[in-house]
C-alpha cells in the first residue's frame, strides 16, 4: 500500500482564494452564491450560483499551462 502525506490546506472557492479568506467567510455567514456571470443564463431557470470569483489562471499557472487545461481542471489541480 503507498502512503502519502498532505503537506498543507489550501481553499478556492466561491467564499475566497486561500484558507483565510475561506475561513473568516465561513465564519462570517458570508454567502458564496451570486447572479452567474460565467455563461448564459437565459435558457436556464437557475440564475444564482457559487462561482470563484476573481480568479486568474496566471497566478497559478503559466500560460502554456492554462490554454491546456479548463477551468475545472485547473481547480482540481
């Protein structure tokens, strides 16, 4: 069996980019749902959602990097 080990805690999401950021929204009741702005809504009843707002594939990839992979990809990265 392999082992491995986790080596820090890091958060992207609707509430924030960093753990911080993650952690005082939650604390804060702070709500990560808002209008969506990533795509058309119109065709769709839904119109509200939790999108990571603010987010730059630069800060985390390099440019090559980030036309190879979706924005999906890159968060599960």
């Amino acid at each position: 069996m392999r082992r491995f080990v986790v080596t820090s805690i890091g958060a992207l999401t609707s509430l924030g980019k960093n753990l911080h950021e993650y952690w005082e929204g939650l604390k804060n009741g702070v709500s990560g749902s808002e209008l969506i702005t990533r795509f058309d809504k119109e065709k769709i009843k839904t119109k509200f959602a939790c999108e990571v707002k603010g987010y730059d594939s630069g800060n985390y990839f390099d440019r090559k990097e980030t036309n190879k992979l979706d924005m999906y990809s890159q968060f599960v990265i």
